[in-house]
C-alpha cells in the first residue's frame, strides 16, 4: 500500500530514567513520523512490547512529561507555534500529550458527563458546543446508557473509553496508552482495538502508542512496533530496559493487512527476541 512519510511526530534522543540512583531506562533513541496515504485519515499506531518491568510504563510516562529524563530528551511538534510548512519542536511537557494509564483513572466523585464537561472547562467552544460536542462522543463511543453513573457503576472497557475522550479532549499530539488490553474482559479486545482506530482518525496528530506484551495483539494491530528489554553486552545480560528490535510493519509491507503469514513470522521473531531480553 503507498504512503508518504511527512514531518516528525515524536523524536527521543538519548533518553535515560533513573529512580533513586537506579538506571530503569537507559540509551533510548527513536523518531516516528507522520504517515500519509491517499484518501485515508492514517493513524500511526506504534506499540511497545516488552516483559513485565523492562520500563514500558517509565518510557512512557517519559514520553508524557510526567518524569524527567535523567539525560537526553523527549521532543514533540509545538502545535501552537508551528505552521503547515514550518514545524516547530519543543519538550514535552506534563499535559501536552494524552495518556490513559493502566487504571483509567477517572475523578471518583464526577458522573461521565460531569468528568466530560471538566476535561473541556479551557475550550474556547461555547456552552452550547461544548454540550453538543459531549452528547456526540458520549453516543459515538457506546456511553449513552451511562452517562450519569460514577466510575465505581461501571465497567472496565467503561471506564477506559471515559478516560480516552477526556484526554482527546484536554490533550494534542500523540495519545499514549498504558497496557489498554490488560485487566479487561476476552470480550472487550475488540472494542479496545475499535477505540484505537478511532483514536487514530480523531485525536491531533493521529498518533497511538500503545504497550503490550502480547505479541500478536501488537502485530495485527501496529505499523510500528518497538520491542523494550534487557540487552545484552560483551555476553552479559544488563538490567536496565533499552530499545533492542524495531521493526516497521510498513517498510515490510504488512502494515494494514490481513493478518497472515508474513505477520506469523514476525511473532515468532519478535517472540524469541523477547525471550533473550
Ligand atoms: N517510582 C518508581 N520508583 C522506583 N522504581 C520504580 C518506579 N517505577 C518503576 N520502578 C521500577 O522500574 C522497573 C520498570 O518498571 P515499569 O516501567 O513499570 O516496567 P513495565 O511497565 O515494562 O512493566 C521495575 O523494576 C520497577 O520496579
Ligand atoms: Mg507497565
């Protein structure tokens, strides 16, 4: 399938995070771009897969600006100050980016309706827009019946679809999202995939990142895919998580697809890969 690579999204360079002292994320280099196909609205969606506690919730919370790297830096597009011809980049800041965490944390005392209204509380839309605007997505992502329920009344897939349109509405660039299939029900896999799709054709730049460990969730679902694990140097395996495999589904010619064989192939690539790491 063609498609054109345009202006950087995301570029991390040299990013390390130590917690006390204790190097958790170290060397981490990467830069994804936006991708263009004729007549589709493309969502980049990029995974990052890895075993339990390789760093994939501290990258992202990295990638978030909720932690500051302990060297190198997380640069995003300055939406407000670039151009269609002149892109201009800054630091990623807490707040500039969207992120739904493991837990799809919401405000325990606010309903749907009540948490959508706050996250649009600094829109320049009017009452009545903003309104309008929470009765369209409210309906659009399967919410109608609950709206005036409180986190604790409803589900898990409830509650993760609740913390994606109030971080599509308060966030810009790229949405990351922190283990979305995990903690939910066998059911809910293909209600998540939908809402990352439409993620992909509704928030600002089209961006996912998503984290998994399971490898052909991240296969079929991914045009970029970054694997985080333990390397190993001079024979000896470290204990500090650092990017060990890329691989773009795209410049393969599997992104998009059907998934078959080529994709099977690449699970059972990726998954000795992980193995070793
Ligand atoms: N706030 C923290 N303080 C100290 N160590 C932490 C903290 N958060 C995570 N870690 C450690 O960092 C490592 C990576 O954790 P994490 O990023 O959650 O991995 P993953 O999301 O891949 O499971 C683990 O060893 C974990 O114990
Ligand atoms: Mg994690």
């Amino acid at each position: 399938m063609p498609y054109s690579i345009k202006d950087t999204i995301l570029y991390v360079e040299n990013l390390s995070v130590a917690y006390d002292g204790k190097v958790i994320i170290k060397d981490i280099n990467f830069t994804e771009k936006d991708i263009h196909r004729e007549d589709v609205v493309t969502g980049q969606v990029i995974a990052i897969l890895g075993r339990s506690g390789r760093g994939k919730s501290t990258l992202f919370k990295a990638l978030t600006g909720l932690v500051k790297p302990t060297s190198g830096q997380v640069l995003i597009r300055d939406i407000k100050n670039s151009t269609e011809t002149d892109i201009k980049a800054k630091m990623v800041e807490e707040g500039d980016v969207g992120f739904v965490d493991q837990k799809y944390t919401l405000f325990r005392n606010k309903t749907i309706l009540q948490a959508l209204k706050f996250a649009l509380r600094t829109s320049n839309l009017s009452e009545a827009e903003k309104q309008s605007k929470i009765e369209t997505y409210i309906k659009e992502w399967g919410l109608e019946k609950v709206k005036n329920q409180y986190p604790n009344e409803l589900s898990g897939g409830q509650r993760q679809r609740t913390a994606v349109i109030e971080q599509i509405f308060s966030s810009g660039n790229y949405m990351i999202m922190d283990e979305p299939f995990s903690g939910l029900d066998v059911g809910n896999v293909e209600d998540v995939k939908r809402s990352i799709h439409k993620i992909g054709e509704d928030h600002t730049l089209n961006t996912v990142i998503f984290s998994t460990h399971d490898i052909e969730l991240a296969v079929s679902l991914a045009d970029s895919i970054y694997v985080i694990g333990y390397p190993t140097i001079n024979g000896k395996l470290e204990n500090y998580g650092t990017i060990v495999g890329h691989f773009d589904l795209k410049a393969m010619h599997i992104a998009w697809q059907k998934f078959g064989a080529s994709h099977l192939q690449l699970v059972e690539q990726i998954k000795t890969l992980m193995l070793n790491s």
